[in-house]
C-alpha cells in the first residue's frame, strides 16, 4: 500500500520504515547470521521474506513484525534475491550454487529446485501473471523458467558479457529488463526472446536494481556509480522521436527488410508523406 518501507543490511538485520513519518517502525528484524542481501513484500503487503549470506530465508509477519516459524532451508550458500509470485502462494529464492527454488508460502515448504549452469544466480522475478520466472546469472545469461512446468523456456537470453544483477518484467509482461556490469541496461522481447534497440548506456558502474513504472513507460535503474537514470521506453515516444530525427517514412523497401512482408505497409509517421 506504500505505507511500509523495508531495508535489509549487512548488519544482518532488516528495518520497517514508516514512510509518512520517515522513523523506523519497532526495533529492527533479526535473526539472520549474516548480511541481509535481499528483501521482497507478498504482493498483500503482509508478509516480507529476506534471504541472507547464511543461506538462510526468513517469512517475516509485518503487523507483529516476528517471524513466521523457523527460517526456511535449502540453500548452501549466499541467498542473493527473493520474489514472490503475483499471486502470493510461491516465493523463489536464487543463491550462489545456481540453482533457485521455489517455496509453497503457506506450507513453507521446498515446492522445486531449478537448477541452471552452476553460475551465482543473483537475481530473480516473476512475470506479471506468474507462469514465467526470469533470473540472472554470474556468467551473463538470463533464463526463462515456465513455473508450471518447471522447465526452461528455450535457451538462455545472451547479450550480456558479465554478471546481471538486476531484472524486472514490465507490467504488462512483454518486456524483461536487465541490468549488469558495464553500466549497461538490455530490454528484451519476452515472446521473441530477442533484445529491444541498442542497450541503454550511462551508468559508469554496476547496474544493482531496475524497475518499471506502473503504467511500464518509465524504466529506473540504479547503479553502484551513485546515479539513478530514468529511460522512456514508451514504443510510441520512440516513434515520435524517430520521425523528429529522419524527417520522413520509412519507404516499403524499408518496411519489408526490417517490420517484414506480413504486415501491410503504413506510415510510422502521420503528419508526414507516405512512400
């Protein structure tokens, strides 16, 4: 409801915050054995998981602000990210063997292991109507896992040279934002599994968290060089922007090589001359 803030520290605690007040709610969350790296909100607000250095997750109870029986356990190493699914009933945790698992919330139980390449998984997310999770990896792949099945979809997304930090899905879950090294963002086609435009340069350091805006036309990224960018990734601005720049159609030559020969040809541009 954006009433609540969580932070998560490498003083193996995790804080609420009031937002309206800017003061801390309670005493800090502890229970952890080592740095809290990753933090998420069940989509109802009421509970918050954190994952943790020592491996293990914890399903925090927001309004008594204690936790949910013992910390679930399954990893051996360094939890690197969490996220619930839309729906709130499964909760995926990916850490440093390169697997992720998924978690029945209400059971508090191991529902699966996925297991990738063996590379640090360093983030993960649901799609927007939770039959998809994204997670990146070490090595600079992104890997797309249909939840039901619990199998991979096709091979993994390569674009990136080194490790991904960060991913989202956009709202309406066409498109999947990453996040890596070189201070670079890559938007990707979800149902074409291939990447939008150019990447988004800027950031001069590691790109630590994306996200969309609810209505998917502004990207935010965050980055370890202490900037925060925001990207318009409205199609119809780039249009705009397009038609400002070339000053003309594209013609059907054009439209044929790079739209395709399916699609009958019309003007990208309305207050400009046809080809």
């Amino acid at each position: 409801d954006g009433n609540t803030l969580a932070s998560g520290s490498h003083d193996h605690s995790v804080i609420l915050w009031d937002v309206a007040s800017r003061q801390p709610i309670d005493e800090p969350l502890k229970g952890h054995q080592g740095d809290v790296n990753s933090i998420a909100f069940s989509p109802d607000g009421k509970t918050l998981a954190s994952g943790s250095w020592d491996g293990s997750v914890f399903l925090w109870d927001v309004a008594s602000r204690k936790p949910i029986g013992e910390p679930l356990k399954g990893h051996q190493s360094d939890v690197k990210s969490v996220a619930f699914s839309p729906d709130g009933k499964t909760m995926a945790s990916g850490h440093l063997t390169g697997n992720v698992i998924l978690w029945d919330v209400a059971r508090r139980q191991k529902i699966v292991t996925l297991k990738g390449d063996q590379s640090y998984v360093l983030s993960v997310a649901f799609s927007p109507d939770g039959k998809m999770l994204a997670y990146g990896s070490s090595n600079g792949n992104v890997f797309l896992w249909n939840v039901a099945h619990r199998k991979p979809i096709g091979e993994p997304l390569k674009g990136h040279w080194s490790a991904v930090r960060s991913i989202a899905f956009s709202p309406d879950g066409k498109t999947l934002a990453s996040g890596y090294f070189r201070g670079n963002v890559i938007l990707w086609d979800v149902t074409r599994r291939q990447p939008i435009g150019d990447q988004l340069k800027g950031h001069r350091d590691w790109v630590t968290s994306v996200a969309f805006s609810p209505d998917g036309k502004t990207l935010a990224s965050g980055s370890e060089d202490g900037s925060v960018f925001l990207w318009d990734v409205e199609p119809k601005s780039w249009e705009k922007i397009a038609c400002k720049t070339a000053n003309r159609n594209l013609t059907r030559e054009e439209w044929n090589n790079y739209v395709g020969e399916t699609l009958d040809y019309e003007p990208v541009c309305p207050n400009l001359p046809a080809s």
